[in-house]
C-alpha cells in the first residue's frame, strides 16, 4: 500500500512561512493549525529567506532581457531594409 502525499500549493507554502516568520505563534501552534509537519514548516521558511534576494533581483533581469531583446530586433529590422533596398534595386533593372 502506498502513501498519499499531500501536495501543497506555493501560495499555501508562502502563507506559512510567512506566519512562521511573523513569530505571533510557535511552530507547533503553527503546525496543529496548518496540518503540515514543523519540519516542513521549517523548510519553507528557510526557502523563503534564502529566495527573498531574488525577488528583488528580478525586476533588473527583466530589464536587461527587454533591452537586449530590443537591441536585436533593430538589427534585425536594419538587416531586413539593407536587404530590401538591395533586392529593390536589382530589381529595377
């Protein structure tokens, strides 16, 4: 017979962790509430402190994304029209 695990949401692993953060409760209290084992607990909010640099982080990644993206369409586009004004004019003779 095999075990069911029980899979839990990020929403619901971010709602803990953060109450465990908090400290308004023990993390049995924390754990009788939630159903979750207090190793779990101690994990996610061990996951959540080790991630919480990258949310920040983030923002400027997408930045940099966004303007190399840019960068390489307007070369494409240059290499488009240098191709166009020479196809146009081979073809005009």
């Amino acid at each position: 017979m095999s075990k069911k695990r029980n899979r839990y949401t990020p929403e619901f692993k971010a709602k803990v962790a953060v109450a465990a953060l908090k400290s308004e409760q023990t993390i049995s209290e924390l754990s009788a509430h939630f159903g979750v084992h207090p190793t779990m607990i101690n994990n996610w909010k061990r996951a959540l402190l080790e991630g919480a640099a990258d949310i920040f982080d983030q923002g400027q990644k997408s930045r940099k994304h966004t303007e190399t993206q840019i960068d390489d369409l307007f070369r494409q586009i240059g290499q488009l029209k240098v191709e166009n004004d020479f196809l146009s004019k081979k073809l005009s003779f």
